[in-house]
C-alpha cells in the first residue's frame, strides 16, 4: 500500500502475520501522531481439560482471556496458522468460551482478540500455544460365562470373562449387576475374570462390563459391554412310589417317580443308596413327567431304599434335579410255597408216627408168640423119639415188621427157638 493511499476514509487492505486479511478505513494517517491509542495485550488461551488430553471424540471446551483492556474485542481461535473459530460479535468482555463440541484431532492451539481504538484496527499477539492430545478411543468390551447358556444350577461356580480386542493399554476391570458395581469382595477377580465360587437363586440377573485406563492422569472407562443374562436353577425334587414294598422271592416291583415344577423331564433315573452309577434310566414322554421302572426276578440282592431324580432343559442345558426321598422294599418267600411246604412237613410226620405205631404192635404181637412157642417142652411130653435141634438165629430190624411166609417158625432177637426135626 503506497503512502499516498493513507488517507482518512481510505479503504485499506491488510494481512497480518497469519496470512488473516482485514478491510478497515483509514480514519486518520498512520503518520501522524496517536496519543490515546493503548498497547495491546497477549490474552491466555486455556481449556476445560488443564491437561489438554482428550479422548477421541470428547466434548471440549476452549476460552480466550484477556485482562486490562475494556474495549470491545472479538476473538479469534486456532489450530496452528488454521482459524477455528471468529466470535464475530464483539464484546466488553474480558474473555471468550466457545464450546467446539467433539473434538478429533490434536494439536497446538492459540488466540488472539482485535479491537477498534479511535476508529483504528488493533490486533493482539498470539496467547501462548497450548498442546492439545487426543487419546486413542476405548473399545466396546465384551462380557462371556464359562457355560455358554448362562444357564447354572444352585451351588455351580459362574466364571465371567471381560474381553477386550484392539486395545493394549493397562486396564482395570469392573462387573455390574444390573446398574449396580460389584464389589471386588468376596468375589475373586484376576485381571479380566470375575468367579461366583458358589451361587445361590440371588446371582440371577443381567451382568456387564468394562474397562478404565489411565493416561497422563487422566482416567478413562470405557462403554459398558452388551448385558448377559445368568440364570441360576433349582430343579424341585420328584416324588417315587413303590409297589409292592414286600415283594415275593421272584416276583416283580414297580417305582413311580413324577417330576413336579414346570419344566418337562426329559429323562428319569433310578438309584439304589449305596450303588455308585444309576440303577436304571428312562426318557420321558412328550407331556407326560412320570415313569415307571421295574425290576422282575427280585431276588435278596434287591433289597435295600432306591431313590430317583430327573434331567430337564431350562433355557438350553440340562439340569439334574435332587435325589427323591427313599423308599424301601423287603423280599419275602412265596407263602403258598411255605403252605405246601408245611403240609407235605405234617403229612409225612403223620405218615412216620402211624407207621411207627403198626410197627411197635405188631412186634408186640410176635413176642407174644415167640413166648409161647418157643418155649421148651416139659419132661411129659418129651417124645425120646424126636430129636431137638438148638438154633440161634440174629433178627434184622428192617424185617421185623415183615411178614414171614412160615408161621411155623419164629425168630427173635433174644430167644432160642426150637423146632422138631424128624430122624
């Protein structure tokens, strides 16, 4: 601009250090003299964040300050020689906020204010540059159990998982409950786990997570991960029956176990206390929770309390139920068996003691004969022309009752017979 161009009204042009360009009129020359004009000031430029570290995308917000200048002033904001922003209106203020919403890139930032003094454009110098730093983002975490189906029965250990992909930075973990933080205690944590050592139906519920990092002081969580749902189950014990509870040697028993509670049985088990493995198994029928088990040829080896339990599906696993209360059953020997077995007793006693009684008189009877034909002849009627033989014969005890062809001749145990032999 030649100096003939500074004149009053003249309509000038000018830039400044930054390349900014500024249309202003002349209202007096440079060249004369101005007393009243004042220095201009270095404002300060600061931020909400002191530190200047933001997370990607974060809210900020930048104010310009300049103090002892009561002029009207406009502000101006930059990103290196890059203008931000221009208040346009201005203002008695001794300061500017402007909230520039998310902010994704770092940097160094400025100020700096222009006033009007007598009609003349006053620019201020550069505030000081503050450093601005943008963190990387923070990733969605993802939360996971052990067993898939989030499905636990009571007393199951739950074993959850914070995973984290993209993001190496060190991290602290934290679980919630609902909207609920849970505490680190009694609960076991390492690093990304939580572990429920032993539920009850209260850790139901709906879990998340996520993580906190930390950066130049500043702390930053992460969004927390989708919700997951626990469910913890306790399937009701079944109820069994038996029939009959004395059963026959050989004969069969019959166990009905029902499945109460709202979730179908799918299978039917059948324990005997004591025995390590199930002693029998049956799927149930569709809308039907009861079965039967029974067990024929029951011998003494089946004594003893069986029990039984069943698996349901809740919400895609299967759960086993408790044990039923015992029941207990006897074997006894068939009682017609025992009736014929006594009978055939009485009978053949009968039989013994009435062969018993034929025996003992009719050898009554023989000894009576024996005495008086065994007896030896007196002198009268000795007959000189008969000779007398002596015999002496040993009885058989099988054959006393037996018939003897002869009647004639006689046999005892103890007596010496006599027969008459002709010469």
């Amino acid at each position: 601009m030649d100096k003939g161009d500074l004149r009053d009204g003249a309509a000038v042009e000018s830039k400044d250090e930054f390349g900014v360009t500024y249309d202003a009129k002349i209202v007096s020359c440079l060249c004369q003299p101005q007393t009243d004009v004042a220095p201009s000031i270095k404002p300060v430029i600061t931020f909400n964040q002191p530190t200047g570290l933001y997370l990607f995308g974060e809210m900020v917000t930048i104010t310009c300050t300049v103090t002892e200048d009561k002029h009207d002033k406009v502000f101006e904001f930059y990103r290196g020689i890059e203008l931000l922003h221009d208040s346009k209106t201005a203002t008695q203020d001794s300061f500017d906020t402007v909230p520039f919403g998310a902010i994704y890139r770092g940097g160094q930032y400025r100020c700096r204010y222009r006033t009007s003094i007598n009609s003349r454009l006053i620019v201020s110098p550069m505030s000081e540059a503050v450093t601005v730093t943008i963190a990387d983002p923070q990733k969605m975490p993802v939360i996971s159990f052990d067993e898939t189906t989030g499905v636990y029965a009571v007393g199951e250990t739950i074993t959850m998982t914070c995973t984290v992909t993209g993001d190496n930075r060190e991290k602290r973990f934290h679980f919630y409950k609902g909207l609920q933080q849970l505490p680190s205690s009694p609960i076991i944590t390492n690093t990304n786990t939580l572990t429920f050592p032993n539920t009850s139906l209260s850790h139901s519920g709906q879990y998340q997570c996520q993580y906190r990092v930390t950066v130049q002081s500043r702390q930053f969580d992460s969004k927390k991960s989708q919700a997951v749902t626990v469910i913890i189950a306790d399937p009701p014990e079944p109820y069994i029956s038996v029939d009959p509870s004395a059963v026959d040697l050989g004969g069969a028993v019959t166990f009905n176990c029902t499945s109460p509670g709202d979730n179908p049985a799918i299978a039917f088990y059948l324990h005997r206390q004591g025995d390590a493995n199930h002693y029998g198994v049956k799927p149930a029928a569709s809308g039907v929770n009861s079965v039967t088990f029974t067990i024929r040829d029951v011998d003494h080896s089946e004594i003893g309390s069986y029990t039984c339990r069943y698996e349901a599906l809740i919400n895609g696993r299967n759960l086993s139920s408790g044990l039923s209360d015992p029941v207990h059953i006897t074997v006894t020997e068939k009682k017609h068996v025992a009736l014929a077995v006594g009978i055939g007793v009485a009978v053949g006693v009968t039989f013994f003691l009435a062969l018993l009684g034929v025996c003992l008189w009719r050898k009554g009877k023989k000894k009576s004969n024996s005495e008086t034909r065994n007896a030896a002849p007196s002198g009268d009627e000795i007959n000189e022309n008969l000779t007398y033989a002596v015999l002496n014969l040993q009885t058989n005890p099988k054959r006393d009752c037996q018939r003897q062809r002869d009647t004639s001749h006689a046999q005892s145990e103890d007596f010496t017979l006599y027969a008459a032999v002709k010469r």
